[in-house]
C-alpha cells in the first residue's frame, strides 16, 4: 500500500477522531459550533457518530480497501453538508476551510484505494 494513503488515512483518524469525541460528548466547541451553525445537539452527536464511523472504516480500509472507499464516501458526503452548513449561515470561505481540506484529503485517500483496487 502506498505509505502517501496510510499518512493521510491516519491523519484524517486522528483528526475526525478528536473531533468526534468533541461531538459525541457536545463538549464546549461543539456547542459553540451548533449555536453559530443553528443546529441542534442531537444532530452534532449525529455528526459525532458519523465521524467515528468514518474514522473507523478508513483505519480498517487499510486491511481492507472496499471499507475504505465506502467510509470516504460517506465522510465526503458529511463534508459537503458541512459546507453547505456554513453557506446557510453566511459564513466567510475561511470557515470552510477544514471541511474542504478534509473533503480533498478525503478524495485523495478514496482514489487512491480504488487505484490499488484496480491495479
């Protein structure tokens, strides 16, 4: 496996994995995010869940890459609605920023899967 999607798959875990806890639990940056987003803290907790999904198939599509490629697919999907939860608000691109980042880390990490898969 190519070691470029195994840094990234790691990195994405640990940063989707502290976020997830942070959403699980509805802790203080959570609830300040779901004030300024207007959304509820049962869909944060959702989205922590979601998010630890997430982390957990791309770490277990390391052995197994279908795992992988269906977690990137639903983290993608997680991330847009993150964007378009920063439109409905008015927020400023920079806001946008680390879903976009994680949306193309993301990508990367899928294709490079369907790749492997492939070859």
């Amino acid at each position: 496996m190519d070691i470029a999607i195994i840094v990234v798959t790691i990195a994405l875990a640990v940063y989707l994995g502290i976020a997830a806890v942070l959403n699980i639990f509805y802790m203080e940056h959570a609830r300040e995010n779901a004030t300024h987003l207007k959304i509820s803290s049962k869909r944060v907790r959702f989205i922590g869940w979601c998010q630890l999904a997430a982390v957990i198939g791309l770490v277990a599509g390391l052995r197994w890459s279908a795992l992988a490629i269906a977690a990137a697919i639903g983290l993608l999907l997680l991330m847009i609605g993150a964007v378009m939860a920063h439109r409905k608000v008015g927020d400023p691109i920079k806001e946008m920023v680390p879903a976009a980042v994680v949306f193309l880390l993301t990508g990367f990490v899928m294709f490079g899967h369907i790749a492997q898969a492939g070859a």
